[in-house]
C-alpha cells in the first residue's frame, strides 16, 4: 500500500469508526467491519472498529483482508490529534476526530503538524452505510486539493 493509498484510507476509517447511533446501541452498531462502496477485487478496502480508549475507538484498515498491510488509529473521540499507524509505525499524519453527536464527527487531518484537511462522517439512520466528504486544502503525497466522498457499508 503506497503512503497515499493509507492517508486515504486512514481518513475513511477514522470517520467509520468514530460514529455511533443512539446511546441504546451505540457501541454495537460502530463497533464491526465495513466495506468501501465500490471496493471489490484487488483494491477491496475493509476496517475493523473495535472499542478503546475509555470509550475510544480503534480502527484498523486492510486491504484485501491481508493482515499485513494495515492502517491504524486509536482515538477517545474527543478531537485531540492521535498518531496514525502504518505497519505498526508513526507516519507523521494526526487525525483529531470529534463526535459531534450520534450521527455526526468533524476530523482534521495533519502531516507533520500542519493541516491538510477535513472529513465529515454521516452515520445513516440505520446504522448500516457511513458517508464522509473529505476536503484536503493541500496537494500531499499524490493527493490533490479537492472534495472527495465516500461510502463505506457494514458487513
């Protein structure tokens, strides 16, 4: 997976996993593995939300399945930046993700402390399909400035 590739990625986890719906079943609903709309075959994208961080989430990106290439980030949700993992190492990029409610988290992405971008996550009504609009305000490694959304579904 290029660093590119996983500063994406990364980003869609982040916004997945940090989303819950009405406290009743919050953590089981955000808490499972997701798949990008659109990602079949080679390319397949899928991410593993389990509970952390005293109320935290851990997401945990792979492609393909493979237990090998993987993108990690441990957050409280509470907006303070968090190192992202690649390969179990610090790659310099920092997410603050915020849950604003039950439906709803504000994230900005940092490389080597300066911001790059945004992403806002919508939880569906039914808990089942994630979407995130992704502004990066800055051209890094391959990503170019620009909005991009995405769709991740729960398996």
């Amino acid at each position: 997976m290029t660093h590119v590739a996983a500063k994406r990625l990364t980003c869609g986890i982040v916004m997945l996993w940090a989303l819950a719906p009405p406290a009743a079943v919050r953590a089981q609903l955000s808490i499972g593995t997701w798949v990008k709309s659109g990602g079949s075959g080679a390319g397949a994208l899928t991410m593993t939300i389990e509970a952390c961080c005293n109320g935290g989430r851990r997401i945990i990106y792979r492609i393909n399945g493979r237990s090998d290439v993987l993108t990690t980030v441990e957050s409280p949700l509470d907006g303070s930046d968090v190192p992202v993992l690649t390969a179990g190492k610090p790659t310099g990029e920092t997410m603050g993700i915020k849950r604003v409610d039950d439906h709803h988290t504000l994230t900005v992405l940092k490389m080597d402390g300066k911001t790059f971008g945004t992403s806002k996550a919508t939880l569906s009504a039914d808990g089942k399909t994630i979407t995130i609009e992704n502004e990066y305000t800055v051209a890094r490694g391959g990503l170019s400035v620009g909005n991009r959304t995405e769709t991740w579904v729960k398996k």
